[in-house]
C-alpha cells in the first residue's frame, strides 16, 4: 500500500497521466466522426479527473468527471436523434453549481467557463462547431492549468488548440 501511495504521490507519474490524456484528445479533434470525437474526450476527461484529483485540482477534478456523464448522454441522445438542449441546459446549470461547489478562487471561473462552452460543443452533433468552440475552451483550460502547474496539463492545452487549428484547416476549409 506505501508503494501504491509513493507512486501516486509521484509528480512524474502525475504529469505522466495527464500526457496520456493528451494524447486522446489529440487524436479526437483528428476524427471526422461524432462519436470518435466523444470517446477520445471522455477518456481524456477520466484521465484528467484523476490527474487533477492527485495535482489538488479539485474544481477539475469534479467538472471533468461531470463531464464524462454528460458527454455520454449527448452522444446516446444524438444517436438517437434526440434533442440534447434540455440537456444541456441542466449540465451547464450543474457545472456552475459543482465549480461553485468545490470554489478554490478566481481560478475555477475559467474551468467553468471551459465546461460551459465545451458542453454546449459535445451537445451538437456538427464536429466543425466542436472544434471552434474548442478554440474558445482550450485557453480557459490553459490559465487553469498554469494556476495548477499541470505541466501536462499546459502541454495538452496547446497540443489541443495546434490539433483544433490544424483539423479546422484541413477538414473545415480545405475540403471545402
């Protein structure tokens, strides 16, 4: 147990989970389809809940948890061709409440703004909006970030707007 506890307590193994998750979401803005996108971001927000969880981070922790729950019922609701606005409209209420909730100063602001704007993103079934709101989420995650000194999570930030920027390019106005 006073093994498992020193790794966990590791900051290379800490910053280590959190490029894992990088590499996630990296791929995910990459995808052309929905649910590609959904289960590369899910996966990452696990990840960096848990990330978050061992860096301290707990207004993180909790909205990226949160977030897996809501990004799972945005994609069941889309696949069955389902409005997922009530939906959102309730996550986006619960994100305020639980950034409110776990509050650790003007920090948390930016990680519920972050969420506010990526549910309403993963709440559309248009992967081109997804990556434009990604552009407006991605820096509010950075400031958290750097607050955090989430290395990983810097790292992700901007590998994140690179892969956004790039797809939006290459799939947004170039295929056009």
């Amino acid at each position: 147990m006073e093994f498992l506890l020193s790794i966990l307590k590791n900051p290379y193994f800490v910053q280590g989970i959190g490029f894992l998750g990088t590499l996630l979401v990296a791929i995910g803005m990459q995808q052309k389809q929905y649910h590609r996108i959904v289960a590369c971001k899910i996966s990452n927000e696990l990840i960096s809940g848990f990330q978050y969880l061992l860096l301290g981070g707990y207004t993180g922790m909790v909205v990226n948890f949160a977030s897996c729950i809501s990004n799972g019922v945005y994609w069941l609701r889309i696949r069955k061709g389902k409005s997922t606005l009530p939906f959102q409209i309730v996550f986006g209420i619960m994100f305020v409440v639980i950034g409110s909730l776990s509050w650790h100063g003007w920090v948390s602001i930016f990680v519920i703004l972050a969420k506010l704007i990526s549910s309403i993103a993963l709440g559309i079934n248009n992967t081109r909006v997804i990556r434009i709101l990604n552009l407006i989420s991605t820096p509010c995650w950075l400031m958290y970030n750097i607050y955090m000194f989430n290395i990983a999570g810097m790292c992700s930030d901007l590998i994140m707007l690179t892969s956004v920027i790039s797809a939006i390019i290459r799939i947004d106005v170039l295929k056009k």
